[in-house]
C-alpha cells in the first residue's frame, strides 16, 4: 500500500473496533432500561441456526481457497497465493454471512 494509505486505514480500523462494541452496548443499554429482554428463546434459536450456516460458509470458503491455490499451482503454474489476505477475507465472508443470515432470518419469521 501507499505510505500515505495504511496509517488512513489502521485509524479507520481502530475507530471501527471502537465504535461498533459502543454502540452496541449502547443499544443494549437502551433496550434495558427501556424494559426489553436482551434475548429470549426465539432470538436464541435464530442465533445459534444462523451460526451453525456461516460457520459452514466459512468452512467452505476456506475449501474453495485450498482448492484454488491447488489447482492453480499443480495444473496452471500459478506462485502459490500467501494465505495472509485470502483468510482475511474468509473471516469477513463468515462474519457478514453470520450477520445477514441472522437478520434474514429474524425478518423471515419462525426458524
């Protein structure tokens, strides 16, 4: 990256990491004086399920790099890919899988 890039990046990270466990016990907060239960067991349910999926995602994700950089060395030539950034992004796809799996199935109704 440019010099001028990463130190952008690594603020906008760290504000990230900040922000997001703020507002999210912000809005638990919020939700408990408000007199909402924090989870019950329907949220529970929808939780665990939408885990159980992203972490195949994941999981698979992590077969489709294996099977690219395999397939790509053994029969195409290719250097093989550092795991740095593909694992990286694997961690991101099972995360945002988790998160939209478990918003798609809080709006779809019962699990």
């Amino acid at each position: 990256m440019a010099d001028f890039t990463w130190p952008i990046l690594s603020i906008g990270i760290l504000a990230l990491l900040i922000l997001i466990p703020v507002l999210v016990l912000w809005k638990m907060l919020k939700d408990k004086k408000a007199g909402f239960p924090l989870g019950d067991e329907r949220t529970r349910k929808l939780t665990w399920k939408a885990g159980y999926y992203a972490m195949f995602i994941g999981q698979y994700s992590i077969i489709a790099y294996l099977w690219i950089n395999l397939i790509g060395r053994e029969f195409f030539g290719m250097p093989e890919i550092e795991a740095g950034y593909p694992m990286i992004a694997v961690l991101l796809v099972s995360a945002l899988s988790f998160l939209v799996l478990r918003w798609y199935l809080g709006r779809k109704g019962e699990p």
